[in-house]
C-alpha cells in the first residue's frame, strides 16, 4: 500500500482490470438478496467472506496491487450512484428511458428481447453519499499483509456513466434544469467519495469508463451527428465534467481510467480503435494512467499510442479473460516492442505493464 506523504506512484507492472469471476457461493447470495429471501447482513457475510478469500489468492499469486474482484457488486457499476442521496431505483426500465444512440449497451437483447436490467436516476437533489466503495475497500485491507502488497486499488464507475446511458431521463426536470446543474452534484458527491477513500487509506483507483469507449464508434458518432451534436465536441464535455470530478484529489492518489468495449461472457457492446479520441483523450483528461483494453481485434492497432503523453502512462490489456487460451509470452512481448516502438524515445517510459 502507498504511504501518505509518498509521491504519486506509477500503476503496477501487472495488474488486473478489477473484477475476478465469483464464486458460485456469492452468485447465489446476491440474487437471494436481490429476491428478499435474504438479509442484508447475510449478504455481507458472505462477500466479506469471499473478499478474504480472493484477497488471499491474489497474495498468493504475488500480485502487487489487489482488488475486492468486485465481489460486493451486483453490477460493476454498483457502488456510487445507488448510494446518493436522493437517488431513486429503476428497476426493468423500458427500452425509451436510455439515449438511442447506445443500442448495443443500454439496449443489449438476449434472444431477440429487451433484457432486464436496473438504474438510477436523481428524482430529488444528490445528498450524502453511503460511501459503498470505502466499505469494499476496508474488507480488502483487513486480509493485505504490507509487505506483500503495494496497493489495494479500489475501482469506482465514472461519473458519466447515468448520463450517457440515459441522457435528460439521468435526473427528475423538477430537481435539475439542465445537465450543467446536475453534473455540478454529481461532481461534489465525486469528490467527498474520493475523500472518503483516502481518508481510508485507499491511494490507487481505477475509474471504469467503458462508454468514453462509444466515441470510438462510427454508429454512435454518426448518430450522435444525426441528434445535432458534434461527436468531439460532446467528448469534450463530459471529459470536463470528469477532471472537474477528479480535481480535488490528493498529489499522492494515483487515478487511472479504464476503457473497455463489453466483457460479459465476451460480448461486443462497441467496436472501433482508439484513434478517433486518442489525442484528445490522452491529453484532456487529468490522470496518471490509462488502463486500455488491446486483447481482441476491435480495439484497433496500437498506433494511438503515439498520443500519450509524458508524465502520463498506459497498462495495455493485452491478456484476455474472455476465452481460456492462454496468450503466447512471445506474442506479448513482441506486441510491447511494437507499443514501445510507436512511443518512440520520449513517450516509451510511459509504456508501464500488462492488465489482464
């Protein structure tokens, strides 16, 4: 774990994205949970339970930085907006209520039918936060021994993530006027959950941000241009509401955002290579590393790498969790070269590791 007073540190050579497959223990007791055949504090027997265990595996794999693998979740998006303060459930919410332009997201099918799923939107103003993420963080730290571990890394969902997916119908028109006052609130309870954290003793979060993805999409770019908006230029808002997030964050808290195009059971949500909002990206957002998904073809080449620039590094995941074949080292390796070579003698100390 880092130490208060240390500077802000590189992200591990080798790390994972976060989430680790649950035990069917843990499956079971969320949905018995979920169908109130189960306590609240059954449910949290049992993750507490789980969390120590896969803290334990992950120390016993060496692994320098260790997560909770997400356990206490239902969803990886789980954890801060469900926790506000004036924040209402949805629960199986009609097609209409997400933004159009995300189909292969908010509107996945499975077998050719609209796929329950559950959300949030702030029907009265954002408030006190129940600080979810500081209660997962702590069930991690009571099982780390320090000298085998250098951080606990807690993954937190982007502050953008309501907004995208659901667009106006994120927030009640009685509570907020315009986007603007909504994500001001969103912003505030960011930053007291980031406090939170530290104050815990958290100094390394990855912030999950799969639909910054969605920009890289021809079909969401044009129709986001259909809609009257410029694709760049909506990038560019929400990446300033995310740094405005992220702007109070103490020097030795290490932040890096986590791209992705879908993983459920390997499912494809979105595809297109990260040239289109690489620069932008790269250079706009106030973190230290980006986690970037490179382990299947529609990632696209390495060649936005070329953007990246100093102070700032990349974990590339190039070892995949969607199939059980395991990568060829040589083939990692020469993917590194290459990565290193686009990077060119500047930009290549910022070429950090390999996520999985």
């Amino acid at each position: 774990m880092a130490y208060e007073g240390a500077p802000r540190p590189p992200p591990c050579r080798a790390e994972h994205v976060g989430s680790l497959l649950r035990p069917a223990r843990l499956i079971s007791a969320h949905k018995q949970f979920a169908s109130g055949e189960i306590s609240e504090a059954e449910l949290d027997k049992c993750v507490a339970d789980e969390v120590g265990a896969i803290v334990r595996f992950q120390q016993r794999l060496g692994l320098k930085c260790v997560t909770d693998g997400e356990f206490g979740r239902y969803m990886f998006y789980d954890g801060f907006f469900d926790g506000l303060e004036g924040m209402e459930l949805v629960r199986d919410p009609a097609p209409e209520l997400f933004q159009d332009w995300l189909p292969h997201y908010a509107k996945c099918k499975q077998g050719g039918a609209w796929m329950p799923v559950k959300t949030w939107r702030a029907a009265r103003r954002l408030g006190a936060s129940t600080h979810q993420y500081v209660k997962w963080f702590n069930l991690v730290k009571a099982h780390v021994v320090p000298e085998d571990v250098r951080f606990i890394k807690m993954t937190v969902i982007s502050p953008d993530w309501c907004h995208l997916t659901m667009g106006a119908n994120a927030y009640s028109r009685e509570v907020y006027n315009d986007d603007d006052a909504y994500f001001a609130d969103v912003a505030a309870a960011y930053r007291r959950e980031l406090a939170a954290l530290y104050a815990a003793g958290c100094r390394d979060v990855q912030v999950d941000a799969p639909l910054l993805a969605a920009f890289c999409s021809e079909h969401m770019r044009a129709a986001l241009t259909r809609d009257g908006y410029d694709p760049d230029e909506r990038l560019d808002w929400y990446l300033w509401w995310i740094n405005l997030c992220l702007g109070e964050r103490p020097g030795d808290m290490t932040v890096g955002v986590h791209l992705c195009r879908g993983n459920s059971r390997g499912q494809q949500f979105f595809e297109g290579g990260y040239e289109a909002i690489a620069q932008r990206l790269f250079s706009t957002l106030e973190v230290d590393c980006f986690y970037l998904e490179y382990d299947t073809p529609r990632a696209g080449g390495l060649e936005p790498l070329r953007y990246l620039p100093q102070g700032k590094t990349a974990v590339l995941g190039l070892i995949s969790t969607k199939t059980a074949e395991l990568e060829d080292p040589a083939h990692i390796r020469a993917l590194l070269d290459e990565a290193a070579l686009i990077m060119g003698d500047e930009g290549k100390d910022g070429l950090w590791g390999i996520l999985v």
